[in-house]
C-alpha cells in the first residue's frame, strides 16, 4: 500500500498521529560498547563528505524529521561520542544514560556550525578541525588536533 494511501486512510480515521509514528527513523541498535567504538572512517571521511568553507566535514548519518533546526540562540538536547584521531574515545553521553543538554553558544566552533545543520531525530558524523575544536584552550584535559563526534539531536528550545 503506497504511503499516500495509508496516510488519507489514516487521516480518515483519525489516527493520522501514527503515521508520523510510522515513518519515523528507527532507532541505533548497536549497544553502547558498538556505539563507543571508533568508526572505520575515523582519519578519512569519505568522498560522500561534505565540506564547509570553514573546514568542517560531515556526513548524515540518519535523518530525523523535517522542520526548524535550532538557532544560534538555542539551547540543545543531544547524545554524542567523541573520539580523537588516534581512535581513542574522550567523551560521551551514552554511558550517563541520558541525553545532555548544552546552550550552542558555549560549545565548541565545530559544534556551534554543524548543529546548525540539523534537525531533530538526525544523526551526523563530524569531522572537526583542531581551529574549530580545542585547539588553543586551555586546559591539558581537552583533546587537541582533529576530532571526529556522532552527534544525534533530540531537540532543542527556541532560544527566546
């Protein structure tokens, strides 16, 4: 049955709320010991990547639904994995459980520009350039050079 029949059906019978149901991605249903675990893809993003003017790559990994994405302004709920370019993971939400929440402008340059890309239910693989990442703060526990982050975005407030 083609997608535009079950939805007038299901628009008929009033359960068109399903249906967004139904088409919505499904879910990673790797543990999160798989999820940890650097991609193949760590040093080389693939030709498919693509390049912003500021040196950022990404590719989509799943995409959620359609509409507004989050503004400059807002503040994010996300789940993420980040892994240096030695393949060693250096920060995750994933073991706390839950996802976490982080107002974009106090996150990394890398951060602050892909986020921007996405909308809720997406998942994206960055790879992040040392300028847009860590590189020149402070601190001996942040990781500098390129870094590579999944990051999935639950949602995110207006920012008003």
């Amino acid at each position: 049955m083609s997608h535009r029949i079950l939805f007038l059906l299901l628009a008929l019978t009033g359960a068109a709320p399903l249906m967004a149901l139904a088409q919505s991605p499904s879910a990673d249903t790797r543990s999160i010991a798989e999820r940890l675990q650097p991609p193949d893809n760590l040093r080389l993003p693939p030709a498919t990547a693509i390049r912003t003017p500021s040196g950022l790559r990404y590719v989509i990994l799943k995409r959620g639904k359609d509409g507004p994405g989050p503004t400059p302004e807002s503040t994010i709920e996300i789940d993420y994995v980040g892994w240096d370019f030695q393949g060693r993971m250096f920060d995750s939400s994933l073991p706390r459980g839950s996802p976490s929440q982080f107002p974009l402008r106090g996150l990394i340059k890398g951060w602050q520009e892909g986020v921007l890309l996405m909308r809720p239910g997406d998942t994206f693989r960055f790879w992040i350039p040392g300028n847009l990442a860590y590189d020149g703060s402070p601190g001996a526990d942040t990781p500098k050079g390129k870094l590579v982050f999944d990051i999935t975005l639950h949602s995110f407030d207006s920012g008003n």
